[in-house]
C-alpha cells in the first residue's frame, strides 16, 4: 500500500516537539488537576478543553499570539 509509520528516534523529543508541548499542556492544564470516574468522563473532558479551548481560545505564538478566534475575525476583516 506504500504507507510508512511515522516515527521519531528513541530518546529524542525533538523529532516530534509540536506533538511533544501539545501533551505537556494537555497534562499539566487539564489531566494533573482533575480526577476522572470513568474513561467516558475523561473522553469528554479531553475533548471539550481541546475544541473549546486549544483550538478556539487560546493564544498561540505561530497565529503572533492570538487566539484561533481572534486572527479568523482578522483575516476575515482583511
């Protein structure tokens, strides 16, 4: 089929840096400061802090520190 996996070296985060940071804040932001009941429950709480907040509201240094929202509504304007 011609398809390859993807995959950094052993012992070297920096191969995958972008994916690397997203799960440092995924963890210390949401998972090291709550207790989920259920794996539905942490499902959803993963899902929610990423489609209403990663994506959506928080600021991000590739966008010159804008929130996703804020440069849509720019470069709508533009």
């Amino acid at each position: 089929m011609g398809i390859v996996a993807s995959m950094s070296r052993k012992g070297n985060c920096y191969d995958n840096a972008h994916v690397e940071s997203f799960f440092h804040l995924l963890k210390t932001e949401l998972i090291y400061s709550r207790h989920f009941e259920t794996r539905d429950q942490a499902q959803q709480a993963i899902f929610e802090w990423i489609e209403t907040w990663y994506n959506r509201q928080r600021r991000h240094s590739a966008l010159d520190y804008l929130s996703p929202a804020e440069f849509e509504e720019l470069a709508k304007a533009a």
